[in-house]
C-alpha cells in the first residue's frame, strides 16, 4: 500500500513539474505584458523602466528560475495589473466559482440520478425516451449558446430572473455566498442550471446505462422473486450498486467545474475564477495566469490522487495487482 | 417536469429579482477598474470610474475643452511657471477642507505608487517645484515650457492628505523626494472608503472586484447635489450578456453595445446616444528599407515611394466602410483628430479614386502591383478585423494583394511594436484633446531619447516636421501653438506619412428618458447621465 502511495505521489508530482514549464513558456509565448499594460502616452523610457521593473528584461531561463524559486516557497508573484500577490487575488474569487460548482453539481446529481434511473428501468417508454433525447441536447448544445439561450428567456422575455452578475452576498463559514439571500439565490439560478447541464447529462447516460446493467443481475431479479417492493428494490439493491461509478464522475466533475466554469462566468458576468482568467488573458496578466493554472493543476492532481487512494481503498484488486506491477 | 418546478421557483424569486432602486443608476461598463486609487493605473477603464468620486485641479468638458475645476482660475506666469487659484469651500467627503497641501500631496504620491503597470509619473516629472503661497493658491514650476500642463493635470486626481495620514506640513521635492508625506498608502488600501476620499460628486461605499463598484451621494459636493442616490457599476465583459442585462432591466445603461444589436434596442425602445470620439482609425506604412511580408517588389519597399501611398489613400473608400462595416457609427477622417479640435485644419477627405490609384502605381513603377501583409488587431476598435478585411478587398481592385494577418489586442501590439508589419491598422485617442497628441506619437521621429514617436511603428520620419512639432509644443498661446500644429499636421498628410481612415463614434445605450452627455474620450462617467424627469 505504501509503496503504491508513494509511486502514486511521485507521478503527480511530475505532472505538476511538467505542467509549470509547459504553462510558463507557453504564457511567455503570447506576448509582451508591457505592450498591453502601459498608457499609449509613455514614454520610450517608460516602457523600458517597468520592463524592468516587472523583470521581463531578464531571459526566460531565469525568469523561469525565479518563479520556481519563489512558487517553492508558496508565492506565485505579483500581478502586473493589480500590482497585489496572484495568489490572493485567485482566492479571493474562489468562493463564488466554488458556490457555483456545488450548487451546480447539487442540480445535476439530484435531478440526473432520478432521471437516470427512470430511463434506465423503462428505456423503451416515451418518458424513458424523451429523458435520453434531452440528454443528448444538454450534451451537443454548447455552453455559451445555452447559457444565451437561458438569459433570453428567463431574463429578458419573461423577466423572471435577473442576466447576470452575482447579487446581495452576505457571510458564511468566513466567506461572500450569495445562496442566503433571495436576491442572491435570484442571481445562482440560471449560471448553476447552465453549469448543470452538461454534467447532469453525464450522469443521465451513466446512470441509465448501469441501471440497465444491474436491473439484469441476479441479485435484483432474486430480490424481486422474493416479493421485495419495487421501490426498495430500486432504493437500495440498484441505487447501492450503480453509484460507486457515479461518485468517482462526480468527484472528477467537481475539479473540471471549479477549474473550467470559464464559460458559464464569462456568460453570466459571474465574478468568479474562470471570469478572472478570461480578464487576465486579456491584460497579459503572467502571474495571475500562471498561478491560476499551477493552482488548477494542483486541484485536479489532488483529486485525482484521492480518487485513486479511495478506488484502492474500495476495492482491493487495484491494490492487489498494483503492488505485484 | 424540470421546466414547470423551474418556472415555480422563478416565479417565487421574480420579486427578489429586480431590486427597485429610488433614484439609483445602474451602469453596465464594458471592462473593470483595476484598483480604487486614483493614481495606481493610467487606463481609461480607471479613470472613468475615479473622476466620479476624485477631482483635478482643471476640468475637462465632453468635447475636451479644458475648464476651472478644483482650480477656480490659473495663469501662465511665464514659461514654465504657472500660479493655480483653488476653489474655496470645497469639502472632501469626510468633511475635511480642501487646500493647497492636499494639491502638494497628490502630486508627490505619484511616483511614491508601488507597483503601478503604467505610472501617472509621466505628468508629474516635468514638475521641478510646487509653492503653496497661501491655502488656495499654488504655484508650479515645469522643467521645459509645456503649454498643455493644464490639460494633462486632468489626469493627477487630488487625493486627501488627512485621509492618506500625511504631516501638517507637506513640501513638494522634485522626482519624489518630498517631506512630511507620512506613510503613503498603497492601491490596495483604496478599496476602503475611509481612504479614498475625494472631493467629487460621489463617495466611494463598496468594491467588490469583479462584481460591483457602489457609489453614493455626497450631498456636500461644491457644485450643487449630484443626481443619483446611489451609482452601481458592474463590468460586463462580453458584448451579449451586457446588452442582455440592459434588455432584462439589471442595469439602467451600458457603454459600447455591439453595433449589429442597435437596431434591435431601438426597436425595443431604448435610447441610443453616440457622439463622434478623439479616437482615429489610422492606417500606419513602414518607411524603412528592409520592410518585412511585402512580396513581388523584388526586395524593395514601395511603400517609401509617396505615390504608393498616396494610391493607397485614394484606393480606399471611406464612406463605404463607414456605412456598411461600421453602421454609420463613424466618420470618414482626412486628418488625425475630428475638427473643430485644436490643431485640426479641417483638411477634406481624400476622395475615392480607384483609376487614379492605378495610374500612381504604374507611375511609381509597380504597374502590376504587389502583395504584403495587413496586421490588425480583432478585439481593440469596434468592428476593427472587418475594417481591415474590407481595406484588404479594395486595395485587390487597384492590384495591391493583401494578406490580412488578424489577432486578438495582446498579441498585436507586441508583434507591430517588434516591426512585423509592411502596414498595419490601429487606433490612436488624444488624451490631451489636439493635434499634438497624435502628431507626437505616432509620426515625430522615433527616438528613445526625446520620447517622441513612441506609437511610430511605421518609423516615418520628416525632420521639417519634427521642428515645427517641436516649436508648438513649446507654444503657451493657444492661437499661435494651433497654427503650428495645423502646419505639422498637414506637412505629414500631404506626404501621406499616414492615413486616417476614420473617427470612431461611441455608442451608449440607455432606459427611455435617461440622458447622457456623451464624451469625445470615451468615457461614461456617472456624474454626466441625468435622470428621467
């Protein structure tokens, strides 16, 4: 097992070795921050005292150099822009971006499970039918299209619900949430359905198609035979079996959410992570750029270690073939 | 099933939705301040947002005029002297009173902001000395004779040197060695309105980056009661989802609404305000030997040749791309800046003469013409890759083959200030409101030492020019300095050392009845919407 843990540490910590040099060069590829940030009215000098004061007159070995030396030591630089550390600025959007994700995910689980296993039991109904149908939609309609589509409707049509931004905030567990609030709730709704839609899709078909798996086992037809209701047949016999393969996509999905809600935030005028990366590109803004990919890497590898410590936890062939190769 | 219990819960939210706001004004801007100081970034998304709440000893009105501000009147003692009047009785938002320390203060912050991505120090360093002969009335000394001092303290906001917590005494030194400044609080203190207080029509009351900025009132503001309650301005980044916010009624007004939804918001309404801005769509040549992507010329630069140019100017038809590409949201411009602004000589149009054209380049020996690459940006001017491509079609027909090379604002700017392009497009907006802005940036020689021709990438350079350029610049009469700049400007055109295309006009759309003064800068400024009556 340890030996397992400590190969499995070893392969992330190379992906994320991997992935600051890929992220540096490709952000220094993209072109000059000082080009962009300066007022058109400055000077020659000017331009060349905040080149250098930004140290983008040194070569890109050690700039690189000088990143990692400090990223070591848990500081990713200072945005040019804000001229305040990247880190801080990344965090301080985080809650919004994180709120968006569970509240997301809440919708896609809660409703995608159920509906899943509708259309797994009765795949030839029209019900059963129309679920799938819909569920190709939420996967071929792309996000951005949807997301226009929503506020469309929704806000401009029928005023129901405001176009974007993120309303009245107020504090919870020492962060800005906006679910406590009507106002705030107001403003939720149409991002986490545009951010739902695709992963409640997802888990539709995967739930569908496990159902359909496990609804032949003879566990279930045995429960049946023994005169078991149909709904703890489904509560528990096939709700119990098909969701290991659904809590390992939910929990890839949240990172993929918390990293790439960059559409549905730019969408909605959502302040969260994705809006800032989309305005940091903009501006050329290489620190906040790349510690706000160094941090999605992070994220993602960690999860994905997890996820892989639990699978080998849950079940112990992984573990078993893992320590014999 | 999903949509019924959606449309039950929307329902019960629809009241939460659309807060009622008693005399409030929402703004939906296009981009975001990057910070609250007022001196950390020079950068229109700030400073439209800063004038609101911080003021400048002068003023300038929507079409650049430069008037009295925190300064009830000011003279130029001599040539590089000038005596300011401040206003008396103006009160800064915690009460506090306005003086000449609170001047001397701003303007010896400025090169103290750490961090700054373009610093307001390119205002401040001509100034060798400020005096405060008595509390309202204060003397700067500038290094060189600059008849536009004036017009660029527009730019230095007055900040409160009790609220930042510097000494009784403040005494102005040169290249940021003054005394008794205290600590200086830096750009992110400025999110806290106990530290950015000025003396403008509004109070700073929240700053949630990336989400909301909020305004308030202050009802002791010198020139009478600003209109609002309370402002709220939200940057809304993507085109679509702030025209949407307009038509969903989240917000009262948006700047820059997408040319192609115009005709849907007035179909739907709303008001739509525009007015001609200082910014011009220019056309920029290499003038150098060696000139890279220009093909079938056997090496050499045609573009060096004036006919060429003058063929290119006369290939184009501005009219068109005024009307079609740009919706009528621009004007045809034979000169860097709109007339009637200072140094403007109302020089016409160059007619579309596509024959004529020819003729040139058969004369300029290329009969058969070339090919070269056309470098625009996509993203920076309204409808910018568009302009470009339809540049590229007319200068076909005259046999000029262009290849537009097209990318997004970031990248653009890199590669044409490296020299990639034969010629490329791209905007240039008088901050100072004349002639000599333009002039000094974009055709003045370039020269690392002097800092003109900073924008020059085409390298054109007319000495005779530079001295004429020089000698206004150094010209306090306004007749006189906007005589010169007029010759300046027509010895460039005349050599078509660059061609205008045309002036951008900025749109705002608002609610009906809402009004705004719309400004050749460009800026929306909550101060200037007036409300329904």
């Amino acid at each position: 097992m340890i030996v397992y843990l400590v190969r499995r540490f070893g392969q992330s910590l190379l992906a994320v070795i991997a992935m600051a040099v890929l992220v540096f060069v490709g952000v220094y590829a993209i072109g000059n921050p000082v080009d962009v940030l300066i007022s058109p009215e400055a000077t020659q000098s000017d331009i060349a005292a905040t080149t250098e004061r930004l140290g983008l007159d040194k070569p890109l070995w050690q700039q690189f150099g000088i990143f990692v030396g400090n990223a070591v030591q848990g500081d990713l630089g200072t945005s040019f822009v804000y001229g305040r550390p990247a880190l801080n600025i990344i965090l301080e959007r985080l809650p919004a971006t994180l709120e968006l994700a569970v509240v997301a995910l809440m919708l896609s689980v809660g409703l995608g499970v159920p509906l899943g296993i509708w259309a797994g039991l009765r795949p030839e109904s029209i019900a059963g039918r129309t679920i799938m149908g819909g569920s190709i939609l939420g996967f071929s309609l792309p996000n951005f299209w949807q997301g226009m589509l929503l506020i469309l409707v929704f806000a401009v049509l029928l005023g129901w619900l405001p176009a974007g931004g993120r309303g009245e905030t107020t504090e919870f567990l020492g962060m800005q949430v906006s679910f406590l609030t009507l106002d705030g709730l107001s403003h939720l709704i149409l991002p986490a359905i545009n951010l739902a839609l695709f992963k409640m899709s997802l888990i539709i078909r995967l739930t569908r198609a496990n159902t359909r798996e496990v609804v032949l086992q003879d566990y279930v037809k045995f429960a049946r035979a023994k005169g078991l209701s149909g709904r703890r047949v489904v509560m528990v016999h096939i709700l119990k079996n098909i969701m290991i393969p659904v809590i390992t996509i939910i929990g890839l999905e949240l990172g993929s959410m918390l990293a790439f809600a960059i559409v549905t935030e730019t969408v909605f005028a959502w302040p969260g992570m994705g809006k800032l990366l989309i305005d940091s590109i903009n501006l050329l803004d290489r620190p906040v750029i790349v510690a706000y990919l160094m941090l999605t890497v992070l994220i993602i590898v960690t999860i994905n270690f997890v996820v892989d410590v639990i699978y080998s936890l849950l079940d112990p062939r992984i573990r078993l073939s893992e320590m014999r190769g | 099933m999903k949509t019924t219990k959606l449309s039950l819960l929307a329902g019960l939210l629809a009241a939460g939705a659309m807060p009622v706001l008693a005399q409030g004004l929402a703004i939906g801007l296009k981009s975001e301040a990057t910070s609250m100081d007022p001196q950390f970034h020079q950068l229109s998304t700030n400073i439209q947002v800063h004038k609101n709440v911080f003021e400048t000893l002068t003023m300038q009105d929507s079409v650049q005029k430069v008037g009295p501000g925190l300064a009830s009147e000011w003279e130029a003692v001599d040539d590089t002297t000038w005596r300011f009047k401040l206003r008396e009785g103006v009160k800064f938002h915690d009460g506090s009173d306005f003086t000449a320390r609170d001047v001397i203060y701003s303007f010896c912050r400025v090169p103290k902001v750490e961090n700054s991505p373009s610093a307001f120090t390119i205002y401040t360093a001509g100034v060798t000395d400020i005096i405060a002969e008595d509390d309202h009335t204060v003397v700067f000394k500038t290094e060189k004779t600059n008849p536009l001092f004036p017009a660029e303290i527009w730019s230095v906001a007055i900040v409160s040197a009790d609220a930042l917590g510097a000494e009784d005494d403040v005494t102005f030194g040169p290249q940021g060695t003054c005394a008794g400044l205290g600590d200086v609080p830096q750009a992110p203190a400025f999110n806290d309105p106990e530290i950015a207080v000025g003396t403008g029509p509004y109070k700073l009351e929240s700053y949630t980056r990336g989400s909301e900025l909020v305004l308030s009132r202050f009802s002791d503001y010198w020139d009478g009661m600003p209109d609002w309650e309370r402002v709220i301005m939200r940057p809304i980044t993507s085109n679509g989802p702030r025209v949407a916010a307009l038509l969903a009624g989240d917000v009262d007004m948006i700047e820059s609404p997408p040319i192609q939804d115009i005709p849907r918001l007035r179909e739907a309404e709303f008001k739509i305000v525009d007015a001609l801005s200082n910014r011009i769509i220019y056309l920029h040549m290499r003038h150098e030997e060696g000139a890279p992507s220009i093909e079938g010329t056997d090496g050499n630069n045609p573009l060096m040749d004036p006919k060429v140019r003058e063929a290119i100017s006369i290939a184009i038809n501005r009219e068109a791309i005024a009307d079609r590409i740009m919706g009528g949201f621009a004007q045809p411009a034979g000169e860097l800046l709109p007339p009637p602004m200072l140094g403007t000589s109302g020089r016409a149009v160059d007619a579309y003469d596509p024959d004529r054209a020819k003729e040139l380049l058969a004369e300029a020996g290329y009969p058969d013409g070339f090919t070269m690459t056309l470098g625009t940006p996509n993203d920076r001017y309204v409808n910018d890759e568009q302009v470009a491509q339809a540049v590229a079609q007319m200068l076909a027909r005259v046999g000029i083959v262009i290849n537009v090379d097209a990318s997004t604002a970031s990248q653009f700017f890199s590669r044409r200030n490296a020299l990639e392009f034969p010629i490329y497009m791209a905007g240039w907006g008088a901050a100072s409101g004349e002639m000599s802005s333009p002039l000094k940036a974009l055709v003045a020689t370039w020269d690392q030492q002097t800092g003109m021709g900073t924008t020059n990438a085409g390298r054109y350079s007319n000495p005779e020019m530079d001295k004429v350029l020089l000698q206004a610049m150094s010209t306090i009469d306004d007749a006189e300095r906007d005589r010169l700049l007029q010759e300046a400007g027509t010895m460039v055109l005349d050599d078509y050392g660059i061609i205008p295309l045309h002036y951008e006009q900025t749109v705002w759309a608002m609610k009906p009845g809402f009004s705004y003064e719309p400004r050749v800068d460009q800026y929306t400024m909550a101060r200037e919407v007036k409300p329904a009556d």
